[in-house]
C-alpha cells in the first residue's frame, strides 16, 4: 500500500506539473489572439493544450483507478468502488 500511495503522489506532481504548463499556455494563446497573431498559429497552439489535457486527463483516471483500488482494500466494499469507478467513467464519456 505504501509503494501505490507513493505512486499516488508522484501522479499528484505530475498532474499538477501539467496543469501549471497547460496554464501557461492557455495564457499564450491569449496572447497570441491578443497580438492578433495568424489563425493556424492559434490553432496548433490549441491543439497542443488539447493533447496535453488528455495526457493529464489519463493520469487523473489512472491515480483515481489507483485509490479505487487501495479503498475497495481498505473499506472491504469492492463492488462500492468498483461502482463509483464505472460511474466517474460513463460521466466522463457521457460528458
């Protein structure tokens, strides 16, 4: 347990690493729009923070797959978790 809820936090990092960047450049694309920069400059930068949400939107599933886990252990409700984990992932794609 010790080793997932490392994992755990390492993820936490990573995620939020990720977001301070993707951050940044949703502040360059305002920018860019701004400066009145050209439409396909504008584009592959949206595009660029489009894969970068997805990319952090895995480790998000991931570590939450992760604490579903180390919870269905700990409370011995695996059908909860298991439940609540189909749940967030039909919202997800329903969304």
């Amino acid at each position: 347990m010790v080793t997932q809820s490392k994992d755990q936090d390492a993820l936490k990092k990573d995620v939020l690493a990720r977001m301070k960047r993707i951050e940044g450049q949703v502040r360059g694309i305002q920018r860019m729009i701004d400066e009145g920069k050209e439409c396909e400059d504008v584009l592959v930068q949206v595009r660029a923070v489009r894969s970068a949400l997805r990319a952090a939107t895995g480790l998000i599933m991931r570590r939450y797959v992760m604490r579903c886990q180390e919870q269905s252990v700990t409370t011995g409700d695996p059908v909860g978790q298991y439940e609540k984990l189909v749940k967030l992932i039909t919202d997800f794609i329903d969304g």
